[in-house]
C-alpha cells in the first residue's frame, strides 16, 4: 500500500507549537496565527483530507466545492466543532479515472479558498 502525507500549516507556527493543536482548543492564545491547518493522506484510490480550521458559516460547502474541482468523489465527511471557534472537518474521497493532480496543489488550493474566504 503506497501512503502519501502532507501537511501544511501557517508559517507563522514553529515546531514548538505543534503540541497546542492537538491540545484544548480554549488554550490556545490566537487561533489565527494556525489555522487553516491542512493534512492529506493518500491510500491507493483513495484520500483522506483532514482540515482544522476556524468556525463559520459557507466553510464546509468552500472545502467541498474544491475538492471536486480535482476529480474526486466525497465518499464520507464529518465535522467536529471545538470550542465554538473551530472545525475538525474529515473528508474520505475517492480517485476518479484518469485522476493525475497534485496533492500539494489540492492543499494550496484549499489553503487560499479558505483564507479568502475569511471574513
């Protein structure tokens, strides 16, 4: 099984808070400074996109709108909110025929959406 990762995260995040995000989302200082955080794993056909980022109205539909853009196939999605001031979003996608993007593109793309999109 051939397994892809990718991670992008603000530039504005060092090494040394990498433990916040996986910690009390109340306890950390300025959400803005991390979000959107993008992961992106690849399992043969099939993509599992886990996005963190800040809660507001329209994201969801944003995230979705872009991935199938890129030829692939919402199998499942779920969203868990924290703290009233992000979403964990989790989409399993699957690969259409012919499928040849970049993964790194995806996330760029997702990354811009959903900055642009702030309001």
């Amino acid at each position: 099984m051939e397994t892809c990762r990718f991670v992008i995260r603000s530039k504005e995040q060092n090494d040394e808070d990498d433990t916040a995000t996986s910690g009390d989302v109340s306890s950390i200082a300025n959400l803005d400074n991390i979000l959107p955080e993008i992961v992106l794993k690849v399992y043969n056909e099939k993509i599992l996109l886990n996005v963190f980022c800040e809660k507001r109205k329209g994201v969801l539909t944003t995230i979705l709108k872009e991935v199938e853009k890129y030829d692939l196939s919402v199998v499942n999605c779920s969203i868990i909110p924290l703290d009233n001031k992000a979403l964990d979003i989790t989409i399993v996608a699957q690969m259409e025929k012919g499928f040849n993007q970049k993964m790194k593109d995806l996330i760029k793309t997702l990354r811009s959406a959903l900055l642009v999109a702030t309001p």
